[in-house]
C-alpha cells in the first residue's frame, strides 16, 4: 500500500519568510511524528500526535514552530520568521497504536529538504 | 532522559567481512530498540526490532540481541556486501507516546 508522503520534497526560501511542511501518513495510523534531521545534530523528534491532539510537543525548538493534524490524518509544520538554522531535513512517520498508548512501529516519508538562504 | 550512543563512524569494509556496529543505550522502564537504515539519497527504513529483553531482531541477514544486563542492542551480519553501503541509526522508543531517541548514526562503507 502507500507510504508516508510528504510534501514539497525540497523548499528554499530566504530568511524571514514562513515555511508549510506537508506529511500524508499511511491510512489508519493514528500516530504522527515529526522528527528533524540536521548535520549538527543527528535526527531529533519534534512532536507528537495521537489522533488530532499533540500530547507532546516537547522537541519543538521554539515558538516559531507549530503543527497541526486536521482529520486525524494530514499534519503540517509552520516554520514562521525562519532562520538559517532550521535548515535540514524535515520526517514525518506515523504508526499504529497499540493498546495502553503504546506505538507499534512507525514508517518514515521521504523528508522535505529545507534550505533557508 | 532516555539517550542512545553509537559507535562513530565512518565504518570501511571489505566485500564479505564481518560487521558490528555497537549501540548502548540509557532508559528507564522497558524500552523497544530498533535499528533502522538509510540508504544514499533514500529516507529512512526500519531494519529490525526488539521489543523485550533477550528478543533477537533480524533481517537481510542483520542481527540485533536486546541485551538488558549491558543496555546493548549491537547490530551484526556475518558478511557484507557492497549494497550494504549506508547510514545506520540505532533508536529507542519509551513506554509511552512512541517518540523515538536517535543515536548519532554510523556510516557503513563496503568496498569490493
């Protein structure tokens, strides 16, 4: 079946400007994460979703990010005011839940390429 | 916290030599351990897993034991190919939410 899907695959804007990172996770996976993986440090997680609500928002590097999931299913990351250091690679992954709020394995989209200039 | 460390890379091998690319990690409770694999220019794929202590994760050839007397999950194959030339990130996942925590990834090359 389909895999995680995201979208645009690459973005370059200027600094300043306000980016929209789109993710389509796998139908049914009521799970979605955000993970960013940048040169300097590694792969971090961003934020979780069960459903529409985010019980864990604690990898957000500042207020300058926030995401949203809307129908249990597509998320989107808002960059605003960006900086040169949020350029990276930008996962999206989803999964299962099991029983107890406990995740089954999460698949992983393509990235999108962020490059602020 | 929770935290992974990786052996650092780059990892250099000769076509059918053995590989260990070791992993320790730091947790609290019962954590699931993966191993997962990015290929040049590809995203990122789940190799493995283990979800308790002593399970033993497998695939391609790939092994992992979930070692909870030494926090080890170390990955292993008994001889590698070219194809195996890759970014490889050992990770746990806690109790609850299902966040993953990275290590810093070891790069794999295997020359013929």
């Amino acid at each position: 079946g389909a895999g995680v899907s995201q979208s645009p695959s690459n973005k370059v804007t200027e600094k300043g400007k306000d980016v929209e990172l789109r993710c389509d996770p796998i139908s049914g996976h009521t799970a979605l994460y955000w993970y960013r993986q940048s040169l300097g440090q590694g792969l971090e997680f961003l934020i979780y979703f069960q459903g529409n609500s985010a019980p864990d928002k604690s990898g957000l590097p500042s207020d300058r990010f926030s995401a949203e999931r809307t129908g249990g299913s597509v998320s989107t990351l808002t960059i605003q005011r960006t900086q040169q250091e949020d350029s990276a690679v930008y996962l999206c992954a989803s999964s299962f839940l099991l029983g107890g709020g406990r995740a089954d394995t999460q698949y992983f989209g393509p990235g999108t390429r962020l490059t602020v200039l | 916290g929770n935290s992974v460390t990786q052996m650092e890379g780059p990892v250099t091998l000769s076509e059918e030599a053995f590989l260990t690319i070791n992993c320790t990690y730091t947790a609290t409770g019962y954590p699931s351990l993966f191993w997962y694999v990015q290929y040049p220019g590809e995203g990122l794929q789940l190799l493995l897993k283990a979800t308790k202590a002593d399970d033993k994760g497998s695939n391609k050839g790939f092994e992992a034991t979930y070692r909870k007397e030494t926090t080890s999950f170390h990955l292993e194959k008994g001889s590698v190919q070219v194809s195996d030339s890759a970014v490889y990130f050992c990770a746990l996942r806690g109790n609850q939410g299902g966040k993953l925590i990275f290590g810093q990834g070891t790069e794999l090359s295997v020359k013929p």
